[in-house]
C-alpha cells in the first residue's frame, strides 16, 4: 500500500482539524504569477525552452535595443540614414527551492494523531514554508529592478499630499496622497514615463487597509464614484508578512502587468516520469499550495528500524518498519523585461514607501 504520490497535493486544501501554524497570503508570488501570463517579450519557443532547459544550458532572449533614429528634412539619396540598430541577448537565472519529508505509518499505530491527518499537515507546512523561500528571491529580485529614475513625481502632486520619487530610488507617498485618488495617480505617473498599463501593488501587511475600506464603504452605493477615480480591484492589491512596514504605513512594489513574471523548469527524469525500483519522477498535477507553482515531485520507499522516533520506550510497530518519503522541487526561472541601463532609463517595477505624515 502506497501512502504518498504525487496526487496527495490534489487533496491538501481540505482542513479538518487543529494545526497550530498560522497562514496569511503570500502576496509577492500571486502579484507575480497573476503578472506572468502578460509576459509578452518572451516568444512562445523560448517558454517551452525555459521548462526543459538543463542547468548547463541557458535560454537567451534577443534584444533590439532603443536606438536614436535620424530624421532629415531633406529627401534624396546622399540623405537616407543608416539608422541601424543594435542588438543584444539577455538570460534569466534558475532558482530551487526543496523541500520534502519522511512518513513513517508504523509510527501512528499507536498514536492520537491520525496518518492521513498528520501526513496533510505536514505538507501544508512544507509548501507555506517553500512559499515564504520564493517570496524572499521574488522579493530580491524586485529590488534588482526598482527604476532608479522616475520622473513626474511633480506633476502628480498638485492634488491632495506629494509623490516624491527620492534619491534612495523610493516613491514615498504621503499620508494625504494614499486617498482614493493613489491609484490613478501611479497610473498617470508611470504613463508620463512611458511605461503605461495595468499595475498591481504589493505592499507589508495591513498596508492599504484605508484603501480596501474605502472600496467597501463606497462601492456598492456608489455614493463615491471610485471605479471612475481609476479605483484598482482587489485582484491587483496585495499584501505580503515577507515586506516589512518597519515604522510607514506600507513598504512594497509597483510593477506593471508582465513587468515580472515566473516559469517554472522541470529536469529530465520528473517530466519523463520516470519509474525505477520504487522510485518515482513526476511532476504534481497542480500548482503546489501557496507556491503557486506545479512542483517537482519524487518519491521513494523503503523499510529501517524506526524504533529511534519513539521518544519514550520501545514500539514493536517501528523496529522492522515502512516508511516513505517524498522529495518537492519548485524550480523556475524569474523573468524581466530587458532594461539596457537602469541608472538613465525608467523601470517598470517601482520601490513604493507609504509615510505617516
């Protein structure tokens, strides 16, 4: 009887009892990953690469940079510029987060805590923990991208509080400028840098508890027309326990809509599904829970004296026992849009600080 596969993570967001680890919304991976399908700068042939390349092998995107086009006003063959242009190639890095763990049923033969029960939990854990690993590189990488210029800020200013894009490469954002109005001044801001779209926020917790009440108060009743102030819906704001407040209101990161996004890599023997003396290579059937990513997924069984587990005595059940055990691999790849050089040329993905005065 087999008690791990790949197919337990079908089953794993059915909650029955008492599990003392608390969970919140991983907010930088849903930003990203709901950022990912508007990755257009990548063709389709490159995608299919990026899920099968080896480590030793990198996918490069090819790049024609901007250029500065010659315009004459007068006509005639001794006047038609060159303007050609110059290209460039870019790659993306690889990252791994592994997990995984031991399950022992002989162990729960004389145990209150039920196998399965025990078995779901413990996975639970184990991806909330793979989770907050990818929140920490997304978040790494965001910082890599901040824009370092940023202009406008001016400009966007002259109704309620200031927009003031600060020598530290922030956008610090006072108390009077996060009203209703916030959102479509970041719009219009990042418009008036060429960089116009949807964008989505993701902030420290609690970091637009003003604004989500003011959609609750307001929008049904319409007494405030927020949808016309370019009001952004809640599938573009979130919140992450991985960013912290320190002493703002909010810390966090604009970027546009495939601005950032995630493609996850499967090595050789997991999309092979490979089979070997009770090994199994697979890949799960869904997106692992708050990893928001279909994982890599190996599994093995085999038999030990697990008597040493028992912290008290002697269990006759574990000293010639079963056990198995499941290894999880999110691989992926993050993938930006090409920026030939962020000190002179706007960004996408802004460092946002929300202040208190």
């Amino acid at each position: 009887m087999s008690y791990i596969n790949a197919s337990l993570w079908n089953d794993i967001q059915v909650s029955d009892a008492t599990n003392e680890k608390r969970f919140a919304e991983l907010g930088i991976i849903n930003a990203v990953k709901e950022s990912t399908p508007f990755v257009d700068f990548i063709p389709p042939s490159a995608k299919a690469a990026l899920a099968t390349a080896s480590s030793l092998r990198g996918v490069s995107i090819p790049v024609i940079q901007d250029q500065t086009v010659s315009v004459v006003t007068t006509p005639g063959f001794n006047f038609i510029p060159a303007n050609l242009e110059t290209t460039d190639v870019y790659a993306f890095t690889a990252y791994d987060v592994f997990s995984g763990f031991r399950h022992y049923p002989s162990t729960y033969g004389n145990n209150m805590v039920d196998s399965d029960y025990a078995r779901t939990q413990k996975m639970k854990n184990i991806a909330y923990a793979m989770g907050n690993s990818i929140e920490t590189i997304l978040a790494a990488r965001l910082e890599e991208r901040k824009t370092q210029v940023l202009d406008y800020d001016t400009q966007v200013s002259q109704g309620d509080g200031v927009f003031d894009f600060t020598g530290a490469d922030v956008l610090e954002i006072s108390k009077l400028a996060q009203k209703e109005t916030m959102f479509a001044n970041l719009e219009a801001l990042m418009a008036a840098n060429d960089l116009g779209g949807n964008y989505r926020l993701v902030t420290s917790r609690a970091g637009l508890a003003v604004q989500r009440s003011e959609a609750l108060k307001y929008a049904a009743g319409n007494s405030k027309n927020l949808q016309a102030l370019g009001f952004w819906g809640a599938d573009r704001l979130h919140e992450s326990g991985n960013i912290s407040a320190a002493s703002d209101i909010f810390n966090g990161w604009l970027f546009r809509d495939g601005g950032i996004g995630v493609f996850e890599n499967y090595p050789f023997d997991f999309r092979n599904g490979t089979t070997v003396a009770g090994k199994t290579w697979s890949i799960s059937d869904m997106e692992i829970p708050f990893t928001r990513m279909r994982a890599n997924i190996f599994t093995n069984a085999e038999a030990t004296n697990a008597d040493a587990l028992i912290t008290s005595g002697s269990d006759s059940n574990t000293i010639m026992s079963a056990f198995e055990e499941m290894a999880v691999w999110c691989r992926f790849y993050v993938a930006y849009r090409y920026n030939s050089d962020l000190t002179t040329r706007a960004n996408d993905v802004v460092k946002v600080r929300g202040l208190t005065t």
